[in-house]
C-alpha cells in the first residue's frame, strides 16, 4: 500500500509518515495513525464532545506546524487552530492506542510529562490541550511560550488560560 503526503506527490511506503513529525506507529505512549475525509481508526484517543458526536485527538500539518487539534468525524476532517481561524484538513493523523490521561494547567505551567504531539516551523514543541467552550469539550493545541491553549471552533481559533493538558 501507498500513500501520498499532503505535501508532495511522491509515493510513501504505508509505515512511513505521512505529516512528517514521526512514525505513525512505534514504542512509546500510542501511535499517530493516519487517515482521512472523518475516518476514525480503530482504538483512536478520545478527545472532546461536541452535542452527542465524540471528537478524537489528532493532528494536520498547516503552514508548516504540525497542529495537534480535534477530528470531527461528521464534518470529515481534523480541525486546528492557526493564525485566528480554524482550519479543516481532510487528510490527518490520529493518536491512537494511549494510556494518557487529562490534567488541569495551573498558571500555565506544562507538566513534564505533557505528551508532544506536534511543533512549529521554528521547532517549539506543541502539546494536546482541551477547554470547554459553549457546551462542548474542544481539543486543540497548547503553545507553551503563549501560556495558552488555543481551540479551533466555530471558523476562529480561540484562547484559553484555564484548561486541561494531555499527559502519559
């Protein structure tokens, strides 16, 4: 099987990854597996709720961060929060297979054991974040040097200082 990056139109062996940042799947606390047009994988992480429809953890390369955000399978695409908008990519990867757990930030302060799931261009590592927002709990990125997690929602990219951070 092959697959194609979103960046190039060479072909990639199926193990290889897609966006860039790691492997797919390896050692260590889960697997980013990837996937495409709302498909969850089997045993993907879940991240939120918005209404009744679960949303999952999962990540897309954008401006060239790769962007921890949330997959909203019904829209067919992962969200993630960029530049003040929210941004859908169609093609994504999923956490998949973790024993992570959400904890509270307190003063903006990153435990150590913050799970990294994605980095800017300029190489900061970005983390899984969630907040509540208008009766929903919405996944999104934390940027440590901003002291915030930011959730894509609703066509914005919204800021939080108080909210949950994804630790294995």
């Amino acid at each position: 099987m092959l697959l194609f990056s979103a960046n190039t139109t060479e072909a990639q062996p199926a193990s290889a990854p897609v966006l860039g940042f790691a492997p797919p799947c390896g050692s260590g606390p889960g697997c980013w597996v990837p996937a495409s047009g709302g498909t969850v994988p089997p045993s993907a992480v879940e991240g939120g709720f918005d209404g009744a429809e679960q949303l999952y953890i999962a990540r897309a390369r954008h401006e060239s961060d790769l962007i921890p955000g949330k997959l909203h399978p019904s829209h067919g695409v992962c969200y993630v929060a960029w530049g003040g908008g929210e941004h859908g990519h169609a093609d994504y990867e999923v956490l998949c297979s973790s024993a992570g757990q959400w904890l509270p930030v307190q003063d903006g302060n990153i435990p150590p054991n913050a799970f990294p799931a994605g980095e800017t261009a300029e190489g900061e590592p970005l983390f899984i974040g969630r907040a509540t927002h208008d009766g929903t709990i919405t996944v999104g990125k934390i940027q440590p040097s901003h002291g915030s997690c930011y959730i894509p929602y609703g066509g914005e990219e919204l800021a939080y200082k108080e909210f949950e951070v994804f630790v294995v």
